[in-house]
C-alpha cells in the first residue's frame, strides 16, 4: 500500500492518533481481521483520509431536500409513470430520512478493500459513477424488515446538493455493465448532465482519477489535509492561538455568544466531508477545508 511501510516508525500527537483511530473505526473494511487493522494503522494520515472521504462520499447526509428533475435525462411522464415505485424513495428525501436503505450494500460492508480481501472484491469499495460524474445511484423498492429495501432492478441517479436531490437518470444495473446498450445510454445523459452549462464545443476533462480507480481531487484533499494538520496541530496548544480562533469573530449559538472555555478539549474532526478542529467542551466546530461540504 502507498507509504503504508513508511508510516510504521511515524509517532502521533494523541489529538491526531485520535483522529486516525476514528477513521479507521468508521470504514468498513474487508477483510475484517487483525491484519487489516494493521495495514491501515500504518497507513499515513493523507492515506487514511483519502479512503476515509472516499467511502464517506457515497454516504447521504439525512436533511430535508427538494426532489427535482433534470429534463435532459427523465421527463416528468417517465416520472409520473414510475411514481408508485419510486414514492418511498422521493417522500423519505423531502422528509429528511436516512437513505441508507436505498444504498448499496457495499457501503456498509466494503468501505476499503485490502490485501487478504476475497479477490472478487476488488473495486468494490470504488463508486466510479459517483466519482467520475458525481452522481449517486439509490436502489428502489418498498421498505422490508430491519429498515432494508426489498429492491427493485431499478435505479435512480441523482445529484444530491445541500437543499436538492436532482434526479439526472432512471436506469437498472444494465448501467454499470460494459458496452451494454443500457450503459451506453447512460453514459450519454452523463455526459450531457456535465456539459449542460458549458458553451458548444467546449473542451473539459472528467474528474480525473489516479491508477487505482480513487478520485484525483480526493487523493490531492487527503494531501492538503495532512499538511493542515501538521501545522495547525502544535497550535492547538498555544492560547495566543485558541484566542484567534474565538475571538475571530463572534460565535452563536442560537442567540447565544460562545466563549473561549478555560481549558478547551480540541480534537480533528470530520463534520460529514467538512475537516475541521472540534472543541468537545463547547460542541464548536471551526472549519478549516469546507470544499466537500453538501
């Protein structure tokens, strides 16, 4: 693994050893043993954190969002004809529910592929649609026990913002198939969705992505991270420093201001895809990398 041998002998301040412990507790990984365990653990922290967002991206944040429709891929008839079927999934998305039913379950179970994993696992912890398109796929199907969704061969893709769940394509799994007509299909209401506000022969290049399938942009973000962190971290203990960053400018909480605390408990912090430093006595989160806020 990348710099993994390299991270063996690196010590940590206990704020960052924290938070690489964290990160690797949150992503499920495969194969799930003491090995495993071991590779991560060794991993440096810009590693850890680009397999930490890589797998958190497929994640949906629950908040309460507007479903709208991109007419360059469904029409509102091909909706109305599928309604039925999609209900659960539209009404759970204005009502703000977890959508996590609706995902794949590789979400839960393969958030990082290791070495020992079954080899049919291989890129199974990669979402290339979500990462080359930045579009998410949700499973349709009405609710079964334990919260799970009897599923459908249906999909929707959609980009999900911060206040719109913006339905792109209505597919099934023939999308992920290569060559296929229905891939074929899809990968042309993708291309037109990416250059929808872009002049006519415009030239552009899809997000890129490194060897290994994983976004440039997010293998880059793990970097600038790490680099943040390494200089910001000694700070955290100097009180010239923790005056800045509550004295930057007020902080409220409702109509509530929230003062430096005596001895404040800082710790890093990822608030979904947001980094920041999180000060565990007055619950404020002072965000240092908002880029994959949503």
């Amino acid at each position: 693994m990348s710099g993994a041998l390299d991270a063996e002998a690196v010590s940590y301040s206990p704020r960052v050893a924290t938070f690489r412990a964290s990160m690797i507790a949150q992503i499920p990984r495969a194969p799930r043993n003491r090995v495993s365990l071991a590779l991560l653990q060794s991993m440096p922290t810009r590693e850890l954190i680009f397999r930490f967002v890589t797998w958190r991206m497929r994640l949906v944040t629950a908040k309460p969002r507007t479903v709208t429709l991109w007419a360059g891929g469904v029409t509102q008839a091909q909706l109305q004809d599928l309604l039925p079927e999609l209900q659960p999934l539209l009404e759970g998305v204005e009502r703000g529910e977890d959508l996590t039913p609706y995902l794949s379950n590789l979400v839960e179970n393969k958030g990082v592929i290791l070495p020992g994993a079954n080899p049919s696992d291989k890129g199974k912890d990669l979402d290339s649609i979500l990462i080359r398109n930045g579009l998410h796929h949700f499973h349709v199907g009405a609710a079964g026990p334990g919260n799970r969704v009897e599923r459908s061969n249906r999909l929707i893709f959609a980009e999900v913002l911060e206040a719109e769940f913006r339905i792109v394509a209505i597919s099934d799994h023939g999308a992920f198939v290569q060559g296929s007509p229905e891939q074929q299909r899809f990968f042309s209401i993708s291309r037109s969705y990416v250059e929808k506000d872009m002049a006519p022969d415009s030239f552009y290049m899809m997000n890129p992505v490194m060897s290994s399938g994983h976004s440039m942009v997010v293998t880059m973000f793990g970097l600038q991270c790490e680099k943040e962190i390494e200089r910001l971290d000694p700070l955290l203990d100097d009180a010239e420093f923790v005056d800045s960053l509550y004295n930057g400018q007020p902080i409220f909480r409702g109509d509530t201001q929230i003062f430096r605390p005596r001895n404040p408990k800082f710790s890093w912090h990822f608030d979904n895809l947001k980094l920041g430093i999180l000060d565990r006595k007055t619950k404020v989160f002072f965000c240092i990398f908002p880029f994959f806020d949503r």
